[in-house]
DNA sequence: CTGAAAGCGCTTACAG
DNA sequence: CTGAAAGCGCTTACAG
C-alpha cells in the first residue's frame, strides 16, 4: 500500500507539502502541485482513512441506524440520504436495530466509536435513555419519523395525515369505520395516527365500537390477523371501512377479506399509509397516503450537512404528505 | 471522549495493560483485569476504532457494494449479510453505483482506502477493469450474481431457472412463448436466462418469432413498453405465453394487459423471475422463482468470514432455487 | 512557498 | 504478569 511518504519520496518534496496539495490547504506552487498530481494519478494512491480520521476527527462517515433493513420505508429514506451524501463525498455505515430499543442505544455509541461525523436515525420509539445516550456522544444526530425532544427532527404529519384518511372516508359516506393501529410505544404511529382518527370520527358525531379497533405489529400477516378478530368479535355491528395504519397491514387486512368472499370496496373499504409500491399494483389497487420517503432522506441528509458545518437549524421540520385515492373506496 | 490512557491512569496500569485487558491478549491478573473493566464500565469507554484500524490493519468493517440501494432483491441479500456479519461484530459500509460501471471500480477502491476488511459486491456486469481492480486490492472480495474470474462467487443458476420455468409453460401445453431480457451486458440476467429459454424452446421443437423478443431494463415500465411492442409486431402469431426475467417487468407486462383487456392466464400467461412481496399479492398472483436472496446474503457473509480468516475456499458457489407456481399460468 | 516535528489513540514486539 | 517505546499514516501549528 502506497503511502504520503512514498508521493513525497518520488516527488521530491515533504509529506506536508503533498499533503497541502492532496487538501488544497496552504501553498503549493504550481509546479510542485502538479508533480504531486501527476504521481498520485500514476500510482492510483488514496489516503489512509484511519489516519486521517485519527488525525482530523472527521471520517467522511455518516451512520444510519434504522429499525427494519428490509422495509420500503426504509429503502426509500436511505436512498434519498445517500443519493445526496455521495455527491459530497460522504459514505454511510449502515445499522439494523430490528427494532430493539437497546441496539439504537448501542448503535449510536458504536458509531461515536467509529468516529462517524453524524447520524441520521430513523427512529421508531421515544425514551428517556435514548435522548440521554444522544446527548452524551455529542455528535450531530438528526431524527427521522419521531420527534425527540433535544434532537432536530424531520417528522411526517402523522395526526393530519390520520385525519385527511378519516374524513375521506367520513365524505364518502361511511359512518362505520375499523382501525388497525400498532404499539403506543412508537408515537407517530401508533399514537398519532389513531389520535387523527378518533378525533376525526368524534367530531364528525360518529360512535366508536372498540371491537372495530385492531393492535398490528406492522406486518401483512398481523394485518390479515387483525381483522379476522374484528370481524368475529363485530358480528352485528360490522364496520363497512378500515383504516389500517400502514399499507403492508392493509394488505394483510385485504388478504383475508377477499378470502372471505367479501367485495372491496362495496363490502368493506380499506385504506392504508406508506404509498408502498404494492398499494399500486394490486387488486384492488389501494388507496393510501404517500410520505415521499426519498424526499425525507435527502432532507435529512441536506439538514444533516447543515449541522456539520454548525449552522443552526430548527428542532423541528414538519414533512408533507399527500393522498392517494384508488380503487379499495 | 476518553481514551485508553485516561483508563489507564484511572486504573493505574499502563495503556498495554489496559490493551490487553480489552482485547485478551496476553497476560492479565484477575485482578487488574477486573480493576480495568469495572472503570471501562463506568465511563463507557469505547477505543477509537480508527486508532486501532490504523495500528491494526483491520477495521471491522465490510463494503458492500449495490446495484441499486431500492429494490427488493438488494434489500433481502444485505438484510442476509447484516444478519450474519452484525453477530460477528462487524459493521456494513454500503455504496450504490446507480448501475454506472465506472462508480463499481471507484468505490472498490474506496473502500480499500477505508480499510474495509472484505468486500461483497452485487455484480450486475463483468469486465476486464473490474476484476483488475479487484486484483489491485488485494483484499477478499466475493462476488454475488456474476461469476467473476479469479474472485469467489456466489451465483444463482440462472440457466436452469430459466429452462425449468420455460419447460413448465410447455407442460402446459404453451408453444409459443415470448421473452422479455435484458441487456447482454449483465451475464446471469442477460445471456443464461435467455440461453435457458432458447434452448428449451427449441429442445421442444418449437419455434421462436423473434418478434416475441423484447428488450427491458429491469424496470417496471420497461415491462409495460416491451409487451405492447410484442404485441404490436406479432398481430398474426401472438404468444401465448410471456417469460419475463424479473418480476418487476413481468409486473409491468401483466399491468399493461390487463389494461388491453386480456384475460391472465386464459389468453396468456405470464411469469417472472425473483419473488418479489407483489408476485405473491397482485392479482393474479404471479408464478415466480425464489432465488432466496436472504440465505443468498448470509452465505455470502460466511465466506466473506472464512477468507478473512485465511480459509481457502472454493472458487464458486452455486445457490438453489425454488419454482413458485401460482395463478398467471 | 516549503519542511521538521509533534501528536491523534491505539497495539505489539521486546525486556524485565 | 507488567511497562516503555516504537510506529501505524496522516495533518497542522510553527519556523524559516
């Protein structure tokens, strides 16, 4: 491996003047810059990360800790923050919780360890370990999804999002409406979201059945769980809409629907959140809001940048989002 | 942030001590051992890994390297290497090369000067500059997807996935069959899947209209686009029956179809390759083939694993694959 | 415009 | 069983 001392040798120069040219930091003439160049070019050489690092305090890294690596919503996010990250030269380490609250604690000080210059975390729970562990790596941390208090964060408008779904429904006259929501440890989703809609059905003077009301765990089969419950426990009084709070349980709730022999949406609507490419293409096709996730992720990236070169940034920026009507009302 | 001299003036030991004790090198009392980890609990010291990369050589760290960071198959082999890597103590630095060639070779080498210990590389295309890169490294490499030259790799069978799948449709009783390929470029996905319908097709005596043969580029769209040119140029002699490559272009087939009124599978059938979450939730559901990407990413971290340990493995690697046979035939 | 020297935080022969 | 010292490959005041 070719290191500065080997460029300055066959330069004829100092390491600290190659290292001037490598940085465009001090003077070089002309002439020597270009003889350095020239070498660098020819023997293919790239700094020694580790050493720089140990030397500057920054990596270039910027880690990423989500909760599932194999959700859409996760794809998209991290795209978006590479696709800005990469044209500025950073790269990113990437950290899979598998939404276990204590691995996001972990991760963020394996990260310091590793000197990243930031994280961005796609956070799915709120606790008072996680905003403590945040503030001692003191690195910049950006949060994605929730809002935690201390941290800048870039939170969907879940509560509206919830509602808009509602009152839709409300409009296209439905009156009886089911809800599959998730843990009220997870705030946006679980929380929020059943907020906008309980407040959307209160104050259009619809009445609540809590048989009607589901708890998934974000995967198609709870959904598909979820609503066989619902359904059985529901007999006489059967909700003729579902909102399931995101599409992958919608899609679960549709599965067994659609078993069942009951005909959406004249039997039962359903509607979901996430703008998953499946609401798209299946039968029917979904009706659900998208979250823009890749525009999230480049935000994030792009605040995140900002924070690096310390300049100020609001705790809080609120995402937009927008309703997909389809084929399942 | 506290570093291995402040725990060793809290211990009062020496830093090689305090080494030793952290890493189970060599000689430590019970004792002291103790002393040392009872300190390194209470301040929650964790050493700068980008010290130890420097002093080490070794970063713990993997570079994968992706085609595309969003689509299905990507997410499900890094999820695989993740799992098996993460329980190793090793992080994931992840790159996308937008498909671009040139960005394949840059951030190989990249990630040497990131001193990665291994890298896993999702190829989509071999040439000579690539596996000269990989040469010029001289780090353990495996290969996902294409059967690189000189670099271990992990392939599908992509022949006779294509064979088994052209076979099935002329089992039931189709004979003229269109195709829908990709670029050449991309071996597996290109040349062998295409090779294996061919030569079944003609195995079987029947004849290809090369009017039935399209050209995609693995997206959606493209499948969409390449069936109406198919059915355009074919008006007299259409097929019966659609062997797309990917899901996703199958996806975009079936979607444009439907759109034309066609019935699936009556008056054509259609099938793809990768079992994608939709091939099992669109209607009708898509016949498929699982290459099992997960097992795919976890076995390629274990040999990943074995090279770094100096384990001499084999050259190449063959995954199995499984057909799913559902509604569009 | 250029270079010598110190130092970032570790590990590892070597000596005791 | 323990420690002093060298060195990994960089950057950055400091001096000229």
């Amino acid at each position: 491996m070719t290191t500065i001392n080997d460029i300055a040798q066959m330069a004829n120069v100092s390491r600290t003047t190659v290292s001037r040219a490598l940085n465009n930091s001090g003077y070089v003439s002309e002439d020597v810059r270009r003889r350095i160049m020239q070498i660098v070019e020819e023997t293919g050489y790239m700094p020694n990360q580790s050493a720089k690092s140990l030397r500057t305090k920054r990596s270039g890294v910027i880690g990423v800790i989500l909760p599932r690596l194999s959700t859409e919503t996760s794809t998209r996010v991290v795209n978006g923050i590479n696709e800005v990250l990469a044209k500025e030269g950073f790269q990113i380490l990437l950290t899979d919780t598998e939404l276990d609250k204590q691995k996001e604690i972990d991760y963020i000080r394996l990260l310091k360890s590793r000197h990243v210059d930031g994280i961005i975390l796609l956070a799915t729970n709120v606790n008072e370990a996680l905003i403590q562990t945040i503030q001692q790596v003191d690195i910049p941390v950006l949060a994605i999804g929730q809002e935690l208090p201390g941290v800048p964060s870039l939170v969907y408008d879940d509560y509206h999002a919830a509602a808009d779904l509602t009152n839709m429904l409300v409009r296209k006259g439905h009156e009886k409406i089911g809800f599959i929501g998730v843990t009220r440890d997870d705030p946006s989703v679980g929380v929020l979201r059943e907020q906008g809609y309980r407040d959307m059905m209160q104050q259009h003077g619809h009445q609540i059945n809590e048989a009607w009301i589901g708890e998934g765990d974000f995967s198609i089969e709870s959904g598909y769980e979820q609503v066989k419950t619902i359904l059985r426990n529901s007999k006489s009084d059967r909700p003729t809409a579902l909102f399931a709070v995101t599409d992958r349980m919608a899609i679960g709730a549709i599965e067994y629907l659609k078993e069942q022999g009951y005909a959406i949406p004249e039997d039962i609507a359903v509607v979901g959140i996430g703008a998953s490419m499946m609401s798209k293409y299946m039968t029917p096709s979904l009706t659900t809001i998208d979250y823009h996730n890749k525009e999230a992720g480049k935000q994030a990236a792009h605040l995140l940048l900002r924070q690096l070169k310390n300049e100020k940034i609001d705790p809080k920026f609120e995402l937009s989002y927008r309703l997909i009507l389809r084929d399942s009302v």
